[in-house]
C-alpha cells in the first residue's frame, strides 16, 4: 500500500497507477524480503508498458501480486537452489473476457513460478487456505476471471476488464 502511495505522488496524475511500474517494484521489494543469498531464483516481469488503473483495479490486483509472488518464493522452491517467478502483463487482443455493452480494454494478468506446484486436491472455489480465499475474493471484486493451470509448476491467470468512463 505504501509502494501505491509512492507512486500516486511521483506522477503527475493522482487518479490513476502506472500499474507495470508499481508491480515491478512490488516484485523487487518482495525478493528483497523472501530471497535468501544462497538461491537463485529469478523474477522475469513480462509488462505492458504504461498501463494505467485507478484505484479500484489497482490496489486489488496489487494485492493478489503481493499474495501470488510471496507464496512463490516461500512454498514454490523446497530444497532447490535456483528457480523462476514470472509476472505478465497484457491487454487481450480480442477482448474475450469484455462484458457485454461494456466499452473497455481486457487485460490478462499471470503469475506463475516454475517449482514444487500445489495439489491437484485444490479447489480454487472452495479452498480452505486464506490466501487463496483473498485472491477468488479479489479477482471476484474486479469482475474477473481466475484460471488455475498445474504443469510445471503453477500458473495463475486473471482476466479482467478495464472499463472506459464516459
């Protein structure tokens, strides 16, 4: 919440996040905290340029980096020495996930790590794990899509749509 506040006051514009730059110092400062010097896990961030929320989409969609990253670097890598966490960030092409008679931009945010994974037992809908919890519940906040994918680790993709204002 402080890095938002930061960055609300750097710019010019207090209304609006540049959200690509907020997530890759939130990634940063969560490496800073979680990464011990003996590993080498890498962050890979994979961000549209200059894409700007308000607040609504941004302090939710902060929250979920926040959630997705920190349980990537704490539970992802058991055991190993090295290892990747890759943020992404993209507007949707064909507005697939647009809602109808919605005037707005789809965007699809991805998180995901490449070690241990979770168990296929998870039921992201009924999960009895608060982080997972916090992120359905946020993603539902936003009007989003979750989808969970399990190979090679784990991948989480949310779909939203950015509404334009009139």
């Amino acid at each position: 919440m402080a890095l938002i506040h930061e960055e609300l006051y750097e710019g010019e514009d207090t209304d609006t996040l540049n959200f690509s730059e907020y997530i890759r110092k939130l990634a940063e400062n969560l490496f800073q905290t979680y990464i011990i010097s003996d590993k080498n896990i890498r962050l890979i961030m994979d961000m549209k340029e200059n894409a700007f929320f308000d607040m609504d989409i941004a302090v939710p969609l902060g929250i979920i980096v926040n959630e997705l990253v920190s349980n990537s670097l704490k539970h992802a890598f058991p055991g190993r020495d090295e290892g990747e966490i890759r943020v992404k960030l993209r507007r949707e092409e064909n507005g697939e996930h647009k809602k109808e008679g919605n005037k707005g931009t789809g965007f699809t945010l991805t998180v995901s790590d490449n070690g241990a994974g979770i168990p296929e037992n998870l039921d992201l809908e009924n999960s009895d794990t608060l982080g997972i919890q916090l992120i359905t519940i946020l993603v539902d906040q936003l009007d989003g899509k979750l989808e969970l994918k399990r190979n090679n680790g784990i991948e989480f993709i949310i779909r939203f749509t950015v509404t334009e204002e009139k």
